[in-house]
C-alpha cells in the first residue's frame, strides 16, 4: 500500500491491496449475520477494484471507532472533515463510491486495523442502503421526498 503525494493513505490504494478471499474472513468474523449476502460484498468488491477514485474537494477521512463494550459493542464508520476549524463527523451510507475511494483513511485506522478489516468495515457502511448504486440512489430519492 502506498501513500500519495501528501504521505495519505486512500480507500482505492487499500482496496487495491486486497483479495476478496482476504476481506471474506474478516467481514464475517466481524459481522457473522452477513454470511447470506456475502456475494454482494464480493460483487461491490470487485466493482470498486474498477472504479476510479474521485478527488476528494472536502478534504473527507474515513474514520471506524468502536463503540461500546462486550456484546453491545459496534464499529462507527463516518467521514470527518474539519470545516472553519471545527471536526464535522457525516454518515456516508449514500455518498457515491467513486467519492469513497478517493477518501484519505484516518492514520488512526490504520495503525489499529488490517487493510482488510478496514475494507470490511467500510463495504458494510458502503452497502448499508443497498448493494448497488443504483439500489442507494432511489433509497435516498425516497428519503429527500419524505422530508419534504
């Protein structure tokens, strides 16, 4: 995995240093309900193998903090940007994935998870609403119409 210009690490350079094979083991050790869908994982896997990576204008990290304790504990992924001089945390369930892959990875992240567990995490966020973007899009079409 390499780092950019900036010494930052991308979601496509880590992307690009995976197998599916790899992100498989760790998906389901992290989030075992998922075995079912495990192909739309891989489908996505390989869709972003071919994507381009947008630039990233917002200056948007990709951030994965653990919540809680025990049972009850769950991984947080959020993209933070710092505006005016304040952090702002966002939900990137409906962010498009050409925008995912040209995020830095926070270097917290890094020096805590594998690269596969950080692909893991975020193809779990990514698919949240859908495993295509198509699917995300009208969820999101759906959800500005209800607001109103």
């Amino acid at each position: 995995m390499h780092k950019n210009k900036s010494g930052k690490v991308i979601f496509k350079d880590i992307i690009k240093a995976c197998a599916f094979k790899d992100i498989k083991e760790a998906l389901l050790r992290l989030y075992p309900d998922q075995k079912q869908v495990v192909n739309g994982y891989k489908h996505v896997f390989q869709t972003l193998e071919l994507m381009r990576s947008r630039h990233n204008k917002e200056g948007m990290v990709i951030d994965i903090r653990k919540v809680g304790r025990g049972k009850n504990a769950y991984f947080c992924v959020s993209g933070v940007c710092t505006e005016k001089g304040t952090k702002q945390s966002y939900a990137l369930e409906y962010t498009p994935w050409s925008k995912w892959l040209g995020y830095e990875v926070d270097n917290k992240v890094l020096k805590k998870m594998t690269k596969e567990e950080i692909v893991a995490h975020c193809l779990w966020e990514m698919t949240f609403m859908g495993f295509t973007q198509s699917r995300i899009r009208s969820r999101l079409s759906v959800l500005k119409r209800r607001v109103k």
